[in-house]
C-alpha cells in the first residue's frame, strides 16, 4: 500500500532518507549533509511531505520505498532491496503523478542518469516518456542525466 507521510513521521522520514543516501551510490555526497539535518529540519520535511499544497511525500510496504515530488518534479525515488522487482516504485510514482495531476501540475518531471537501467524502467512502467532535454551530472564528466516527463 502507498500512502502519503503523515506530519508527525519525522523519524521514519529520516530513516528511509539515511538508508536511501547510504545506499545509492551518486548520492552519497549528500549523506554528510542529511546526517546534519537537526530534529526541527526533519519535522519540518515531513510536516511538508504530508500537508504542502506543492510538495508531497509517498511511502510504501511500510518504509520500504519513497518518493518526493516537488513543483512537479519527481524527487528521491527510492525502494529497499528486499522489496525491489515488484512494482513499488511503480505505485509510488503513479502515486506522485496523480496528487500533481489532481493539484493542476499537469505535467510531472523527473530526472534518471542513463546508466539507470531501473530507475528508466521504474519510470518507463509508470507512464515517464524521455523529454530530450539532457544535462551532464555536475563534476562527473561520463555521467548524463535525461529528463522524463508524464504527460
Ligand atoms: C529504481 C528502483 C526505484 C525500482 O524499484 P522497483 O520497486 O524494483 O521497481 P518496480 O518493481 O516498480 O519495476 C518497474 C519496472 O522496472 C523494471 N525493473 C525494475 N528493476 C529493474 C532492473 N534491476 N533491471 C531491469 N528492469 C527493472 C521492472 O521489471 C518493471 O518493469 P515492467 O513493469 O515492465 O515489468 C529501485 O531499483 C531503486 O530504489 N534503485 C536505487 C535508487 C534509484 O535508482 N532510484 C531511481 C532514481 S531515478
């Protein structure tokens, strides 16, 4: 079941957020900078995630898999290993696109490095078209990132 984050899930938001950047690699620079994060920052992310009119955070298989969307731009997807392969990042997708749709943000962004073969598949089965717009992955010369887009 995917559900949206409830105000008072702090804790829980930071555990996922902790696991996430622990275990993907091309994020791990920004481990340091959430291991900082006070208690207030944390409570305010999730009071965001759960109750802003422009942001939203989705959760699944109790804390097994996450997505933020924000502005209409897809953010953090991620689903543990153990529960990989059966369609939760999916759910949780289709989830973001439809409270953005539901909000007027016709449009849903989200950005996935080409090397990404989940994370385009995990888009792909969710309805996520390429864009053509490309950027390069800042300070890293071989890595590019292509916008997917719903509609
Ligand atoms: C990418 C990720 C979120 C996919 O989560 P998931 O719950 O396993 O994905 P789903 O089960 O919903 O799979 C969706 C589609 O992708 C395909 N897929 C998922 N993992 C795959 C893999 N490793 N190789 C090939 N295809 C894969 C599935 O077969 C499915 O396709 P289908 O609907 O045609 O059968 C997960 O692997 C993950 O968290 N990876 C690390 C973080 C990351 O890459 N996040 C995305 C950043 S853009």
């Amino acid at each position: 079941m995917v559900r949206r984050i409830l105000s008072d899930e702090w804790a829980e938001l930071r555990d996922i957020r902790l696991r996430l950047l622990t275990d993907v690699p091309w994020r791990v620079e920004h481990l340091a900078v959430e291991q900082a994060f006070t208690q207030a920052q944390w409570e305010e992310r999730s009071r965001t995630d759960a109750t802003s009119a422009a942001r939203a955070g989705f959760v699944g298989c109790d804390w097994d898999g996450i997505v933020e969307v924000d502005d209409g731009e897809i953010e953090g997807l991620w689903v543990s290993p153990g529960h990989r392969r059966r369609g939760l990042a999916t759910e949780l997708l289709e989830a973001a696109i439809d409270w953005a749709a539901a909000r007027g943000q016709g449009r849903v962004e989200s950005w996935v490095r080409e090397q990404n073969a989940p994370g385009i598949a995990a888009h792909a089965a969710a309805g996520f078209v390429l864009s053509g717009r490309v950027q390069q992955w800042p300070d890293r010369a071989a890595w590019q990132v292509h916008m997917f887009r719903v509609p």
